[in-house]
C-alpha cells in the first residue's frame, strides 16, 4: 500500500475529504429537517477514521482512535461499499459521476486495507508480550 503513487495517494485523500464535505452537508440538511442522523453520523464518523488511517500510514499523521472506533469504521466502510458500486455499475461509462464513483471505491478500499493493516500490527504486537 505505501509502494503507490503520490497523485495516487492524493486523489485517495481528496475523494475522503469530498465525501466528508458531503456527509457533513447531508447531516446538517437532515439536523435542521429533524429527520434520524445516526445512519449519517456513523457514516461521517467512519469516513474520517478512515481518512485518518490513511493519513497515517502515508504521511505518518498520528490518529487518536480507539480499536473499537476502528472496528466500527472498517465495518461501516465495508457495508458502504456495496451499494456505491451497484451505483457505479449502473452509471455511464465515462461520465464524471462515474470517475468520482470509482475514486470513492478505491479509497474507502485503501482505508480498509489501512485499518486492517493496522490491526495485524496490534495482533502481532501481542503475540510478542
């Protein structure tokens, strides 16, 4: 996973923070409607976590999460990304809405795989105490 490129790494990055942005607006649509956020809450929650597994682990940003916080997201991140594929294999080939569709899927997938890595470090660390 560190062995990808930067422009790589970057657009990963920017398609988190786009979906955050989005996340954050449709939160704050449903707060002032006074419609149920737990759905958008637990989504935006796992999002960053998910950002932040990333930022760690390409730029070595320190992240302050729990393992029960990362199980969560890698669950949440993992749930999202059967319907947003269904939605990408239903979209016009070329389209922007399909470029922003498969960027989305590559990132939540590499910040599952940064979450796992994650806790295969923790899992050997206390296989050697």
């Amino acid at each position: 996973m560190e062995n990808l490129s930067n422009p790589y790494k970057l657009e990963s990055i920017k398609s988190l923070q786009s979906t955050i942005s989005k996340l954050e607006k449709a939160l704050s649509q449903m707060t002032q409607k006074g419609a149920n956020t737990t759905l958008v809450k637990k989504r935006l929650k796992a999002v960053c976590i998910g950002l932040a597994m990333l930022e760690n682990t390409w730029n070595q940003k320190p992240h302050f999460y729990t393992e029960e916080d990362l199980a969560e997201a890698r669950n949440v991140l993992a749930g999202l990304l059967p319907s947003i594929e269904n939605i990408y294999v239903k979209s016009k080939a070329g389209s922007p809405q399909r470029t922003l569709l498969e960027r989305r899927i590559k990132a939540l997938e590499l910040a599952i795989h940064a979450i796992d890595n994650r806790f295969n470090k923790y899992v050997k660390r206390k296989k050697d105490v």
